[in-house]
C-alpha cells in the first residue's frame, strides 16, 4: 500500500530536499508540491475522490500559511493527517497548531531520520512531536500555570504601570497619594512576587499583560 502525500513550502530548495528524502522510502507517493496552502486547498477540492494520507506544511508562506492550512484540513478534512516542518518555534503557534489538532511538529534543522520517523510514526495514527518542540511546549505550558497562580490587586497593578510609564517613586506616590516609603515597598514586593531581577522585568511584564501600550 502506498500513502499519498502533499508537501506545502514556499523555499523551493527545501521543498527538493523534502521530496529526495520521501523517494527513498517506496511507500510514499507524491502527489502535489506547493508553494503555499492555497494550492494545497485548491487540489483536494478539485480532486475529492484521491484519498490524501498526510500534508507536510511549512508555516510561513504567502496566501495562506501553514497554520490555516491545518485549520482548514482539520475542519472540513480530518481523515487527512498534518506534519508542520518550520524554523519558527514560537509557544504560541506550536500551542495554537495543537489546539487545531495537528498532527506533527518539527524543526527544519531536524536529521532525515527522524524526518522519515515523524512521517512514518503519524500515517500509523500517532502524534510525533520532536524533542525541541515538546520542550517549547511544556515549559509555555507550566509558565503560563504560574502565572494564573499570580494575582496582582488593583494597586499592585496601579503601580507596576506607573513605573513603566517611566515614573519616579515621588511621581508614583504622589499619583497614588501614598508615601514613598508605601511606592518602595510596592516595587520591593513585585519584583519577589513577579520573579523579576529590576525595574526593567517588572515593565517587560506590564508590557506583556497588555497594562501599557
């Protein structure tokens, strides 16, 4: 039996190294390689009645990306199973690919061998996530717990978003009409609270909390 695959890569030379490596194996038929997810779409739709084993996708690419690729497959095409190879490894897309129930995850910078065992490992119905990715994945994940496990009040909020509008402790206190003493300790006390080393930690995470523009 032989597995009919799709490749989706906008860098033509890693597309070719793709496809060099499924040929050595005789249970993979290419059917299609694109430059974006567009073509990929375009394809299954025309050809409804070719059954379509796995689409290995990169991420970025014009028109339509890997990451709606796998959106769509998974909404309208779900027998169809999806390998992302990308140099981008960000948590946020390799948690949103997961909750889009994809298939696979692995870098670019990966061996032909675990390439062929990601590929294999999926077609035989299983999850294949390497190393590097599922490392991304669980420290996002035990980050994100710890930081629901942190509660800021209201002027604990109040004053990290003044120090970083850049005020001074004199210009915090009087805002807040509290003591430079109070504003000293407030800052003391977030830096331990947030794990932060300075004054620049605690306006990274006001930043990231959306407290300033």
């Amino acid at each position: 039996m032989k597995y009919n695959l799709m490749i989706a890569d906008d860098h033509s030379m890693f597309l070719d190294g793709l496809v060099s490596i499924l040929k050595t194996e005789n249970d993979y038929n290419i059917v299609l390689t694109a430059n974006t997810g567009v073509e990929i779409v375009k394809f299954i739709e025309i050809n409804k009645a070719l059954k379509i084993d796995l689409v290995i996708t990169d991420i970025t690419m014009p028109e339509m990306d890997g990451i709606a690729l796998n959106a769509f497959l998974k909404k309208t095409k779900k027998e169809i199973k999806t390998l992302v190879v990308s140099m981008h490894s960000s948590s946020d897309m390799i948690d949103g690919l997961i909750e889009n129930q994809v298939d696979g995850y692995m870098p670019k910078n990966a061996g032909k061998e675990e390439f062929l065992k990601a590929v294999k490992t999926i077609l035989e119905g299983e999850k294949y996530f390497s190393k590097e990715i599922t490392d991304i994945y669980m420290k996002s994940k035990f980050l994100k717990k710890a930081e629901k496990r942190i509660q800021l009040t209201k002027r604990e909020i109040e004053v990290v978003t003044l120090i970083a509008e850049e005020f001074t402790t004199a210009e915090i206190a009087d805002k807040l009409f509290l003591s430079k003493h109070t504003i000293e300790s407030y800052r003391k006390n977030l830096i331990i609270k947030l794990d932060v080393r300075n004054l620049a930690g605690l306006t990274k995470y006001a930043l990231k909390k959306g407290y300033v523009d």
